[in-house]
C-alpha cells in the first residue's frame, strides 16, 4: 500500500496543556496520577500508601512527539511491549475485558472500545500514560499491564483528520471513502469527544482452482475473480462530566451503516467427466446498528456506587444467491438464501465499593437480556429457471437469554512489591427457542478468579491469573442456515450451552532498559462443552458442543530501541504467538487441533526517524499458519504463501503541518491460497472431490493524510 499522512498544525503538542509541562518530569506527578487508578494500594516502609508501587512505567506526550500523534491512540500504539487488547466479546460487561482504562475508569462500552475511545482524544488533551498493575485496580478482570490515560480538557474544541485512498494494482477498485473527523472539547469538569468515520474495504483477489476426483485426478480448471466492497459509516462520542462533589457521568454512543457487497465469477473448463460452465455468485448486506452506554459514579454510605446501563440493537438483512450455466446448454442451477436478523442486548450493573479485611471490596451485580431474531427463506430454480421456496426447517426462529449475574471482587497489596485481586462469582441463565424445534432450559454456572502482580526488581513485572470463564455462546448457531458460496448447510441445533473453561496465564513484562521491552504470555486452557461441528439427531450438521478440549501455547512482543545500541532513531517491534490445541473429533473420535485454531502469528515493524528531519521510512511484514476448519464432511484450509504480507513506507511529518505517508504493500507477492476435500463419507476416507486454489491480489498503494486542527 501506499500511505501518505498529513497533520495539521506544524508542531503537533504545540497546543499541550500546562500541565504537561508540570508531568514532565517523573518524579512530579506519578504518585498523585497513579494513585486515581489504584483501588488498592501497596505500603511502603513507612506504612503509608504509595501508589509509585503499583506504577510500572510513565508516559508524557513528549515521549512520542518523533512519531507526529494525531491521538491517545497513536501514543498508545508506541508505548514498548505494550498491546492493546479489544474486548467486548464477553458475556454482557461483567469484568473488564480490555487492558485500557481512562482517567482510571473502564470504558462502558462494546463495538465502542479502547481503540474507538482512544482514536477520538486528541493529543493536547493527552496528559500522561500510566503503565499499573492490573490486579492494585478495583476493577475486576484486570491482571498484568493496563495502560491508564490521563486526559485534560483545556477548553475550546481541537479535532484530527485522516483521509487514506488505496489502490491496487489489478483487480479491484480504488477506495476513496476511507476517512475520519475527530473533534473534543470540554471545560475544568467535562469533556467531550465525536468522531464521523468510514472504514471502507475495496479487496479482491483473482486466481486459478483446480478441482480433483477421488482418485487425485484433475478433472476442472476454474479461472475465478472475486471482489469484496465494503462502507461502514458510523458516528461516535462520549461525554464525561465530574461535579464538585466528585460524582462522574460517562455517555457513550455510536451508530453505524455498514454496507457490503461480494461477487464472485468462476468460469469452468471441464478436462475429465464435467462440462464448461460459468458461476455467478452475488452476495450483499445492508446492516444497521447503535449503541448506547452511561454510566453514573457517587459516593454512597462509606463507600462507592456505580449504576452502568447499556443498549446495543443491530438489523442485519442479508441476501446471497448463485446460479450457474453451461456450455452445453443443459438447464440453469441456482439457488438463493435471504435473511433478516435483528438482534439486541441490554444491560444493567451495578458496583459498590468499599474498604474492607486491608483492602478494597467490590459488590457487583448484572442482569442482561439478549435476543436473536431470523427471518430466513431458501430458494432453488426449478425446470423452467424461476426461483420456487424450499423448505429449511428452524431457518426462522427467535433466541432469547436472560441471564443475572453476582461476585465480589476483593483487592489489597499482600506486600510493597505484591498486589492480589480475587473473585467469586454465580449466574444464572434463561435460554430459549422459538419453533417447533426449540426448548426453553436454564444453567446455574460458578465465576471467578484469583490474581497475582508482583514487582520482582525495578525492571521485571510478573502477574499470574487462574481463572474460570463461562463463554457467550454465538445465537446464529442455534438457527438453521446456508452458505451458498461454499455450497454448505448447518441444521438448527436447540442443544447448545455455554461453553466454560479454566484458564491459566501467566505475563512478564521485563524492561531492557535503554535497548527495549520483552513481554512473554504463556497460558494454557482446559475446556468444557467446548462448542465444534457435531452431528444432530434426525440428520445434518451444526455446531454444538463436544465434551472437552485444551489450548495452550506462548506469545510475546519485543520492542528494541537503537539508542542502547549506539546510534538514534531506530526502532523494531516483534511479535510472536505459538499455540497449540486437542480435541476428540467427534466423527472419528480421533485427537485433532480445533478446528480453525491459529498455530503461528508472526509480526515485525521496522521503523527510522531521520535526526533532524521530518522524514520517516520503515516497513511491516506478517505472516500466520492455521489449522483446518473441520465439518462432518469436510476438511478446508486457508494459508498464505511465504514470507506472508510485506509493505514498506515513506512519511514525512511537516509538509505545510501535515503528516504524509506512502506505503506500498505486498512487496513479497503474497497469495491467498484454499484447499478443500470434501468426503462422501469422511469416517471411511471416501474422497467425493478436492478443490486447490490460488489467487493473487496483487500490490497494495495507500497514501495517508492526516491533520490537526
């Protein structure tokens, strides 16, 4: 890709607080700063509280100005070792699930995130980047390093601006719509924040298939070009206001548009037994969601309430068909799938806080309620090439979770250098279908976890958690459903239940000083009800669950600085995730991996600041390998050609005030590449055919233009 950055003003902390001037230097802020994010806080000698115990490292805005920040996410994606991690796939909001907090409060929300939070702050409200220790919050769910941003409106409104077109070098249109406006304000007791965004995707990719009988011989060639269109047009924001008598107010929304198209040619030369033909698959969505999140702080008796409510809806109409002719003038074949699915949760939680037994208690408590609604129906072209309904029995149905949950999180420092946090936690669940072939059954399932952060020395940080999790079951599963793309159909399946699982982790983060950062996470998972491709009673397929499983493996980031090494402006981040599973197929009964689970992540950002200019090169490369996703009959795998995906990039960070970066990607020629074996009888070995694919997407120009104002 090529990319290009602009950014606004010609220096970009030119308009930091005062304050920032004040943080500077370390040594005369980060007691009082950390101290907001630590509910429980380590003793030092003296008895006293020192919250310096619990801080692991601090950040100003002037650490990262050779990088030109446009936002608090540019600044967090540059802290050494650190990862931001996402969230927002667990049950309801429980325990925090992400590694961000701001202003030593979790973010109360989804879909809006740490990284959509994050991206609309801009830099002169930015005061400091605080690096703690997960397990000294008094938020449950947090162990190893969190990163806390400490923001300050100064008055007045600032925003960013990105603009990022890409083109490709055949095959695919251009995408022109890519684009961002961030803007943020506030006074000495609010701030505020509202971004008008598009993630657009203009992707494609064009190749030869090759097809083979049981026997392993080539009996189709199949030239195919497919392209994938996408707009997700969203407008986000938050509010937070703190009052004089400290009660806080957090608000925060989104609402989306998300627009997708697919299309997918592949023109057929029969070599042995089939006939020339051509398919025409088209697939499109038009989806519609938003979501609302507020949250309300206040003291109450000798401790701290918080009441967090929550609302997400989502409307997603689907449409695929794909219908096939042939050269010989044999009758079409087609079929057509639609779907209509609404879906929405609701939450409402509550935590109370207080000191109590040395430490901090947090009483929690949740109620959701979620819901899937489908509409679905199922089309093929009969004799005379009109599309006639088929049945597709619990291809329309309804899903509804209620589902209430309590715990008690207690949080205290067992020593100067040593925080521990533990939980123990109930729910309870509602869980129903609609239709004849649906239930109505109940679960009861214990929660929670026990957490260690221990600072070994200045430089090495150790956290360790055992925990145990009930999983959030997908509601599509439950329903009926085809992929007409790959010619596959699941049956509905009312059975399913939460899968749950003990988790062990582990995380050290040990600073290398002026050479760099190295983090190393090994964990391991036991599983149960683990949820795969089962068969089901009556006949066909779906996902369901099988008894046990484990995952376990290692990943790590390194980041090294050329500054230990002798020379400025250079710096390299490496990451590295090896992992591995076991389950029992539940056709063969044999061990295999889980199905689609990754088993290597490779990453590398190479990156040098001219001293002195405002040039900046680098590059990127990726590369991952996975294991095959297995149904009953079926056994597919997606790879990539080595060494992965490769890109390099030029950027300068003043051109009129604005950043600028040109980057072209997929130096090394990558392909995707698919290989599927399909099995009249997979038990037996009986092969029915084999597909082998390849297709190039050729090389990847994006240019970036980002501004301040």
């Amino acid at each position: 890709m090529l990319a290009l950055r602009f950014s606004g003003s010609m220096n970009p902390l030119a308009h930091s607080k005062p304050l920032l001037a004040t943080c500077a230097a370390a040594a005369l802020c980060p007691v009082p700063l950390a101290a907001e994010t630590s509910g429980s806080e380590a003793l030092d000698e003296t008895g006293e509280a020192s919250a310096e115990a619990n801080t692991r490292r601090i950040f100003t805005p002037e650490d990262f100005a050779r990088f030109a920040p446009r936002s608090a996410l540019d600044m967090a994606r540059q802290i050494p070792g650190f990862s931001i991690r996402e969230g927002g796939g667990d049950r309801g909001l429980g325990q925090a699930d992400t590694n961000v907090i701001i202003n030593g409060r979790r973010i109360s929300g989804k879909s809006n995130g740490p990284v959509a939070a994050l991206q609309r702050i801009p830099t002169d409200e930015v005061v400091q980047l605080v690096l703690v220790d997960g397990a000294s919050l008094d938020i449950g769910g947090l162990t190893g390093q969190v990163l806390n941003v400490i923001t300050a409106s100064g008055g007045g409104i600032s925003g960013q601006f990105r603009y990022a077109p890409q083109f490709r070098s055949f095959g695919t249109p251009a995408r022109l719509y890519e684009g961002r406006v961030a803007i943020a304000g506030g006074g000495q007791k609010d701030e505020w924040t509202l971004e008008l965004a598009n993630d657009s995707g203009r992707r494609g990719d064009e190749g030869i298939e090759r097809v083979f009988d049981a026997a392993r011989t080539l009996v189709a060639l199949r030239d195919e070009a497919a392209n994938f269109n996408s707009d997700r047009i969203g407008l986000s924001g938050s509010y937070t206001r703190v009052a004089d008598n400290e009660n806080v107010l957090n608000l925060t929304g989104e609402v989306n548009g998300f627009i997708f198209r697919e299309s997918e040619i592949s023109i057929q030369e029969g070599i042995i037994g089939l006939g020339n033909s051509a398919r025409d698959f088209r697939a499109q969505e038009d989806e519609y969601n938003f979501e609302v999140g507020a949250d309300y702080q206040f003291d109450l008796g000798g401790g701290r309430l918080k009441v967090i409510a929550y609302h997400r809806y989502e409307d997603s109409p689907t449409v695929s068909q794909a219908i096939t002719t042939f050269e010989d003038g044999s009758p079409v074949v087609g079929s057509r799938f639609t779907r209509d699915a609404d879906e929405a949760e609701t939450i409402l939680r509550s935590e109370y806080s207080f000191g109590a037994f040395g430490g901090d208690l947090l009483v929690a408590a949740e109620g959701v309620r979620n819901f899937l609604d489908i509409t679905s129906g199922f089309e093929v072209i009969d004799a005379g090439g009109d599309f006639q309904p088929v049945a597709l029995p619990g291809a329309t149905a309804r899903v509804d979770e209620d589902r209430a949950e309590a715990s008690l999180i207690y949080s205290r420092a067992l020593a100067p250098t040593l925080q521990f946090q533990t939980s123990l936690g109930a729910e309870y669940s509602k869980i129903s279908q609609s239709g004849p072939l649906g239930q109505t059954r109940t679960f009861y399932r214990p929660m929670g976890f026990v957490a260690l952060d221990w600072k070994a020395s200045p430089d090495i940080n150790i956290a360790g958690r055992v925990e145990r999790v009930v999983g959030q079951l997908n509601f599509f599963d439950f329903i009926a459903s085809v992929d007409l793309d790959q010619e596959r159909a699941d049956v509905t399946n009312a059975d399913l239940v939460p899968q749950q699982s003990w988790v062990f982790e582990i995380e050290a983060a040990i600073n290398l000083g002026a050479i760099g950062t190295l983090n190393l996470r090994p964990f391991y998972e036991d599983i149960s009800d683990i949820v795969d491709q089962i068969p089901i009673k009556g006949g066909g397929q779906a996902p369901g669950n099988l008894p046990s499983a484990k995952s376990y493996g290692i990943s790590g980031d390194l980041t090294l600085l050329s500054e230990g090494f002798g020379w400025r402006g250079t710096r390299l981040d490496f990451s590295a995730s090896v992992r591995d599973s076991s389950i029992t197929d539940p056709l063969l009964g044999t061990t295999r991996r889980l199905s689609g689970n990754d088993i290597l992540d490779l990453g590398m950002d190479l990156r040098h600041d001219f001293q002195g200019t405002s040039w900046a090169i680098g590059s990127s490369a990726s590369y991952e390998d996975n294991a095959p996703n297995v149904r009953l009959d079926e056994i597919a795998l997606r790879t990539e050609s080595f060494p992965g995906f490769v890109s390099a990039f030029v950027e300068n960070k003043d051109v009129a005030g604005l950043t600028i970066r040109a980057n072209v990607a997929n130096i090394a020629d990558r392909d995707n590449r698919f290989d599927r074996t399909v099995f009249v009888d997979r038990k037996a070995g009986i092969i029915d055919f084999i597909e082998d694919r390849d297709r190039e997407f050729g090389t990847i120009f994006t240019l970036e233009i980002e501004g301040s104002f």
